[in-house]
C-alpha cells in the first residue's frame, strides 16, 4: 500500500496546490496533507484546513491535518536546506511512521524523503502548469485572484455596502463603482423579487433576505476581490419592522453572509423621486429613521454619504480607496 503525504502552509491555498494534491492523489492509495502552522502566523489552521476540504469534499482516501509548531524549535522557510530538512524529516517521522511517498514542488523535497528513507516526487517544479506561489498572491492579491481557491476567496474578499432609505442614489451608485473599481455587484434583490414596495407582504421579506445572502456568498467566492452590495439584511429587517411592526428572523449563516468591512449610508437630502413603486416621501423619511435605528441596534458603523451625485460617488471612492489600502497589508500577512 502506497502512503503519501504533503505539506506545506497553505498561506493561502491556491490552485497550484490544489494541482499539486490531485496529482499526489493519482500516485497514492492514501495521502496525508499537512498543513504547518506556525505560532508566529495571523491565520490559524483549521480555517486554511477548511479551505482544502472545499476543494476535495468528495475524496475517501484523503486525510487533512493540522501540524501546529514552534518556530524556535522548527524553522519557518522555504528555503532548500539539508539541515532544515533534516529537522523537518524527523517530525515528519514520528507523526507519519509507516508512509512511504513524499510529494512537493520543491528541491527540499529529496532532502525531506532522503532523511526519511522513502521516495519522493516532484511535481511541477518550475511552475508551468499552476504559475503562481503564495508569496506571489499576498503581494498582489487582485492580479492573482483567480489562483485562489474557491474556499480561501471568502476570506480575503473585501465587501462594501450601500444603505440608505428609497431614492438615496443607492443603485446608481452602487453600479457606477462597480465600473470604476471593475469588480462584482450584488444588486438590490428586492428590485427583482418586489417590483412595487407598497404592495409587498411579509413573506417577501423572508425569501428577500434567504435570496440576497446566496447573491452575496456566491458573489465573494467569484471573480473579484471587491464586492460592492447594494442594500443588506439590516435594511430588509428595517421594512418588516417599519411595514408590518415585526421583527424579521433570519438564520445566523444570513447574517454572517451580510457582514461587510465598510457600510455607506447615503443621506436622504437627495432630491426625492417617485418612481410609482415608492414610499411616499414622507414615508420615506420615517424608513430612513428605522434604517438608522436597526443599524444602532446592531452596532453597524457606517460612513455617512450626503450631497449631490458626484459628491457621493466620489466620497465614497475616497473611502474605498482607503479601505483597500488597509486591506491590502492584511492580506500581505
């Protein structure tokens, strides 16, 4: 019986690695992967162990697991060594004692399998078929995005909200920065499942909010980094209190699908515009309190967003600028 292991950190994993596992998958009746994890780094382990399990859910013969250490007593780098490899290679020996396959990318490979006294494989060393690394993705992280895996994208997907009572310029906007930054729209599920906001019924509300979190989880595992949202939960909680004086109940995992790194409320000193489907104004200036209210209630920050058309799309750029600025060295880890 032929057993295998991996190993890397998967910081983050992306499509070369997950080349690299179908094809140790191929050479194997069993394969380990370990992901190492140092004390030293931000993202813990199980959730990077989550994102190899997204892309091989359906794999009997494959084990993930976690391989915490201490980077005083195991050195972190990438660097070909024979004496790293010899102090890696006898980790490796006390937690896999029976496999006999190594499989990498990488020239540390021999020294790791050699120490080990089992084969190894390299796979893909120049990086023809897969041509990106981690390093590569963390330093530029929107040119690489799509050598992500489906299950990391998540994490590093930066999402930005536009809220605000009816007639605030929410669409407009929304559509115009996603022009600007050309990345992925969420639009207003609302719009398509309630054409006219003064006939609709509670149970609107509830297929609204199930309909508009599937957009947005779909939306950041997709094909960009930034997401711009236009309109949340919060907003869809705020009618069915405001309409129906009850409170919307939504499942946790919609809630979470709705959290976003910035949140725009655009002012209603818009000019008003009855469109037919709309509150009447004055309506629509009471709704604009209940938003406000809902988001105070769950602690939603968010940057206010007045004046005329330009004035909005071009504060609201300014702090999308800033936004991406801190998150890109998030990202750099």
């Amino acid at each position: 019986m032929v057993k295998a292991f991996v190993f890397g950190k998967f910081l983050p994993f992306h499509t070369g690695h997950e080349a690299l596992i179908r094809f140790a998958l191929s050479k194997c009746d069993f394969l380990t992967v370990l992901v190492c994890c140092s004390d030293k780094e931000a993202i813990d382990g199980s959730l990077r162990k989550s994102w190899i399990e997204e892309s091989f859910a359906d794999h009997k013969i494959l084990d993930i697991r976690i391989m915490n250490y201490n980077e005083d007593e195991l050195p972190n780098t990438s660097v070909s060594s024979r004496e790293v490899s010899k102090v890696w290679s006898d980790q490796f020996k006390v937690l896999l004692p029976d496999y006999n396959l190594l499989i990498t990318s990488e020239p540390y490979g021999d020294y790791v399998a050699e120490f080990m006294g089992i084969k190894h494989i390299c796979f893909d060393r120049e990086r023809k078929m897969v041509p990106v690394s981690a390093t590569a993705i963390r330093n530029n992280t929107v040119a690489n995005w799509n050598f992500l895996s489906k299950g990391a994208k998540p994490f590093f997907c930066v999402k930005v909200v536009l809220l605000g009572t009816e007639s605030t310029g929410k669409s407009t906007i929304a559509n115009k920065l996603a022009q600007h930054y050309a990345c992925s729209i969420v639009a207003e599920t609302g719009r398509d499942l309630i054409p006219d906001s003064k006939t609709l019924v509670y149970d609107d509300l509830v297929l609204v909010a199930d309909e508009h979190a599937k957009r947005i989880t779909d939306a950041v595992a997709g094909d960009n980094l930034l997401v711009i949202i236009d309109t949340d939960v919060h907003i869809t909680k705020s009618y069915s209190r405001f309409i129906f004086n009850k409170e919307l109940k939504v499942d946790a995992d919609i809630m979470q699908a709705n959290q976003a790194h910035l949140y725009l409320y655009l002012n209603n000193d818009a000019t008003y515009f009855q469109d037919g489907t709309r509150l009447e104004a004055e309506a629509r200036d009471r709704l604009d309190l209940s938003h406000r209210k809902i988001l105070g209630e769950n602690n939603i920050r968010y940057v206010e967003i007045k004046g005329n058309w330009t004035e909005r799309f071009e504060k609201a750029c300014e702090c999308i600028d800033e936004l991406l600025s801190r998150e890109s060295k998030r990202i750099k880890l």
